[in-house]
C-alpha cells in the first residue's frame, strides 16, 4: 500500500525525499546523503549548497540500526557540552551510530539544543529532538518551555540556518497518548497541530513517540487496524516514531520478543503510510528498579540479564535484512541513566562488549 504516489505527496509535506533511484542503498559510493553516505558538515556550520530534502537520506535508506536514545534528564547545566560530545564521538566510533535521539529533555532554555547541533556537525551525526512532558516532578505545563525552546533554537539561534540539515525530526511527547497528555486526546491532538504549523517552515518531519499498540485509541479494538486516535495521529503525522517495547508485556518472555517485534513492524507498515522508525524498544540486562517490567517482579523473578539483553539485540542484529525490507530504522534505548537499560555502564564498559550493529 506504499505507492511511489502516495510516499512523494508524504516526502513532500515531511522533508522526507525519495530520490529518483530508490534502489540506492547505504554503502553506495553514488549516494552522497546525509547521514548514511559521505556527505560531511566538516565540521563547518556552513550551509550545505542544496535543499534540505537533497540533503537527507530518504526513507528508504533509513533503516537498521540508526543509533542511540540519548536521555537528557538533568538540567541543562548537567549536560556539558564536553560529555555530550564525548558521548557522541563513543557512539559514532564504537557503535557506527548516525543519529542520537534526545530523551525526555529536562532543561528549558536553547543551550541543549544548540549543543545537540554542535555534537551533531561534529561528528557527522543528526539529532532527534524531543517536546516531552516532565517526568522529572516539573510542572507539566513545563512542556511549553521545551517547545519554545526548540523553536527558538530553529528560528533564532546561531545555529538557525543549519539546524534543519542536522535535526532528523522531532518527536512530540514521549507515550503522550497513554499518559494522556495535555489532559485529553482531543487537547493533545490540537497541541500537536499547532506545533506541526509552527515547524512546518523548516521542513522537519514532525510526529509523536508511542507505542501504537494500544487497543481502542491507537489501535482498533481487536488490534487489527488503527483505532480513532491512531486515525487522527496518523493524519497529523510526518514520520512514526514507535515504542515496541515486548519488555513491558507481562505475558512476554525475552524468547518472545523477536516474533512480537516482528509482527509490531509488519503492523505499522500495513496501517500507516509514512516513515517508520522504532525510537524506543528494551531490555534490561540485570533487574531494573526504575522500569520493572514484563516479567519482573522483584530482583528475584526477572527474565533479564546480560544473555537476554544481549540475545534481545543480537535479535535486531541479524534480522538487518527484515528491517532493510521493511525500511524501518531502530534506536537502541538507551545511552546512559536508563538504568539496566543503559548501554554504556556507570564504570564506562558497555553492557555488550566488542559489539557494532552490522550495516546491510
């Protein structure tokens, strides 16, 4: 249901552009976009001489492993420039991540995002911003203060005139739906469409983090279509931004996970007729007090641990070809203060040694 028709009307509205041969994959020395092939900031926040939608990788291009949640929880003044670019150089050079993907920003001011930008010319790496909801005891009204923020950064900041040639996209909310945030469906969707006027003008693909398997709202109620507000998101929508998370299903072991993944991106692809990336999926690798769940129910009675941690993205690993198929990328969650999640350990070891998603 993917017509070349329908994707370029999406292209064209998002910034998402299909190139005239889509058969170009990463690794193709005839393809120079951007973040996947050789084109380069060099380190130069100089405008690159072509459009946005030139610029940027298609849809096509983006999928398997695209990079790392990338929690910004503290206040700004908790995010030196120096970590945030240390973190990136680990991510680009240990993993061969292209882009981060900002988690639940804690800070209300331009100075992240401006930093995010910087890291990101940097290293050759995008960014995916993020207008979240506090979860940090804030006032929830907070948000306002990021989505200012974030387009203040767009409009007004040093880094203007660059930003959408480094900015991937930008998620409104994280779970905002099974959170019910901005105190309704109705409010939140009216939310979101005012944001997505607001950034229309800088060309960056706009959507929500969620997980779209949620009977009745996002899904229909026998979970075979989408339901009245995955109807209504969707149409609002520039690019999927999805949480498949088999972690938080009680009746799912971590052996079950790879067949719910799999059956979850079959799903989206067959119901939405947009981009598809999986910005937040998990397992945890010791039990994890913070995100206790699926099978966990005490440190005594959890299916976690470092084989299922590491047999949960070997899974994603050799399974580059389905994603490759689908044309669906994946973040690994997360970098660092996710707890057990956490790739990169407080000791500064990673929780799978010696390991880089393969490209295919």
């Amino acid at each position: 249901m993917h017509t070349l028709a329908i994707l370029s009307i999406i292209s064209a509205v998002s910034g998402y552009h299909l190139k005239p041969h889509t058969h170009i994959r990463r690794g193709n020395s005839s393809s120079t976009c951007f973040p996947f092939n050789s084109a380069t900031f060099n380190n130069s926040t100089t405008v690159p001489d072509m459009s946005r939608s030139d610029w940027w990788c298609s849809a096509e291009q983006t999928y398997g492993f695209l990079g790392f949640s990338y929690p910004i929880e503290n206040d700004c003044d908790g995010e030196p420039y120096s970590l945030i670019e240390s973190d990136f150089a680990s991510m680009k050079e240990d993993f061969g991540a292209s882009l981060a993907r900002a988690y639940l920003p804690g800070c209300y001011t331009d100075d992240i995002w401006e930093r995010l930008i910087k890291a990101g010319i940097e290293h050759d790496m995008g960014v995916v911003f993020q207008v979240a909801w506090p979860l940090n005891g804030d006032p929830d009204s907070w948000w306002k203060k990021i989505q200012t923020s974030i387009l203040d950064t767009l409009a007004n900041s040093s880094y203007a005139d660059i930003a959408p040639y480094v900015v991937h996209s930008i998620e409104f909310g994280t779970e905002p739906i099974g959170d019910t945030d901005g105190g309704s469906y109705e409010a939140f969707e009216g939310y979101l469409s005012d944001f997505k006027e607001a950034a229309k003008q800088y060309g960056i693909p706009i959507g929500i983090s969620e997980d779209w398997d949620r009977p009745g709202t996002m899904s229909s109620d026998d979970g075979s279509s989408l339901g009245p507000v995955g109807e209504k998101i969707a149409n609002l929508s520039d690019v999927v931004h999805a949480h498949v998370m088999p972690y938080y299903h009680d009746d799912l072991t971590e052996a079950d996970s790879w067949n719910y993944i799999k059956n979850q991106v079959t799903w989206l692809k067959a119901n939405i007729d947009l981009p598809v990336l999986i910005s937040e999926t998990q397992w945890a690798w010791a039990y994890n007090d913070g995100h206790a769940g699926g099978h966990v129910t005490g440190p005594d009675s959890c299916d976690c641990g470092e084989d299922q941690y590491t047999n949960y993205w070997q899974n994603f690993d050799d399974n580059c070809e389905f994603f490759k198929e689908n044309q669906v990328g994946w973040f690994l969650h997360a970098w660092q203060q996710e707890g057990t999640f956490d790739m990169k350990k407080d000791d500064g070891s990673y929780a799978i040694p010696n390991w880089k998603p393969r490209r295919c």
